[in-house]
C-alpha cells in the first residue's frame, strides 16, 4: 500500500509554520549576546550556558524531527 505524499506536510511547511525551532536558537543566540556584551559575573556565565543549550536543543530538535520525517 503506497502513502499519498501530498497529502503529508513537509518539513519545511511544518517547522515554518509555528517557528519554533527558529525562535529556540535566535532566543538562544541573543542570550549569548546579552552574556558577552551586556552581562557581569556568573549570570554572564549562567546566561551563556543556557543560551548554548537553547542553540544545542533547537538544531538537534530539528534534525531529529528531519530524520523522524524521513523513515515516516
């Protein structure tokens, strides 16, 4: 039995939809600005560490529904 492939979003379609890959990582990314250039001390240090987690999770989140996408 063959699946009807239009009838299954893309990827692109989905992630564009609700945007929330693309707002994890920017979110992450600005929390990595904020802690170099605008932070002091260990909230520098505790900002930049979630702010590469927010980047880490948001791009292997992606791949991980990208590869989930592919075998379904």
């Amino acid at each position: 039995m063959s699946v009807n492939a239009s009838r299954v979003p893309s990827l692109r379609k989905a992630a564009s939809s609700n945007r929330n890959f693309i707002m994890t990582v920017l979110a992450g990314v600005f929390m990595i600005l904020l802690a170099r250039f605008v932070l002091d001390g260990t909230i520098a240090g505790m900002f930049g560490v979630w702010g590469i987690s927010l980047v880490g999770v948001g791009i292997g989140g992606y791949l991980l529904l990208r590869l989930w996408g592919s075998y379904n």
